[in-house]
C-alpha cells in the first residue's frame, strides 16, 4: 500500500460488517464505492459488496426484490483521464471509470437500498467538474465523472416515503 498522508493503519485493516439481525426502523439505504480505490487496501471492494444485499434484509426488503434487485448501468459521459500521459499506477488504474446502480425494492414500497458501484474510480467524491492537482491524482486517483452524486444521493432519498 502506499503512503498516503494522514492514512493510518487503523483506517483500512477491516472491513464494515453486516448489519445484525434485528428490527431496525431505518427503511432506506444509500451505499456507493470505487471498486479500485486506491486509498484502501486491495480487496477491501469485496468487503463492501455484500452490503447492499445484508441491509436489505436488514431492513425489511421483500425476498422478492431481494433475489432480483433492478441494475442500471448508468451512462458513460466522461472518459476520465482520458488525455493523461503520465505512468503513475494510481491514475492509470482509476482511468475511465464507469457505473452502475444496484437497487433492492423501490423507495416508494417501504423499503429500499441502493448502491451506486464504480470500477477504476479513485478515492473521491463523484462529480462532472473536478479540479484535482496531479498529485491529488497521484495519491488518490481519477474521480467518476459521468454523475453528480449528491443528486443520484438526492433523488433516491426524495423518492422515500
């Protein structure tokens, strides 16, 4: 792993786990990670994965839509670093990062979980217009600019109940 500066072990030896059994009265869940971000340790993606399943069953999502959850592959706008030259690893492996978005139940049921998954993104917080340094870049990676995140946030939440 590199170093990364204010990155501490602590920060990425374990993975979160999935929400125990109970009642819980939370109803709609948003999720969404980089399945190469750089910034956290390799495997750490699979780690995250089966969360969205577990806090559907969690929170009351019928099986039904538990065992076919709707996916979208959200469109491909940016083609990130697309006009990069340089040969650092963290940047060539968060180029042209693309999504998709998994979705159990729908928010207006009663309960829902969304995630938003990206491969090749970095360690940021997706949006069009970014203005990262190179050396941002070169420690966190290329962010996804094909969504605005806080509205994909936004829209889903809107949708609840």
């Amino acid at each position: 792993m590199r170093d990364r500066p204010g990155a501490m072990a602590a920060d990425v030896v374990e993975g979160p786990q999935l929400p125990a059994p109970a009642v819980y009265s939370l109803k709609h869940v948003f999720l969404a990670y980089s399945d190469t971000d750089p910034v956290m340790r390799a495997g750490y993606s699979q780690l995250i994965a089966p969360l969205g399943l577990g806090w559907a069953k969690a929170i009351g999502v019928s099986e039904s839509d538990q065992a076919a959850p709707t996916v979208v592959r959200l469109d491909d706008q940016v083609v990130e670093g697309a006009d990069y030259t340089g040969s650092d690893p963290v940047v060539l492996a968060t180029r042209d990062s693309r999504a998709q978005q998994v979705t159990y139940g729908t928010p207006s049921s009663g309960a829902s979980v969304r995630v938003v998954e990206f491969d090749h993104a970095g360690h940021f917080w997706p949006l069009p217009d970014p203005a990262d340094s190179s050396e941002t870049l070169a420690t966190y990676g290329l962010r996804n600019q094909d969504l605005q995140l806080s509205d994909a946030v936004w829209d889903f939440f809107v949708g609840a109940p």
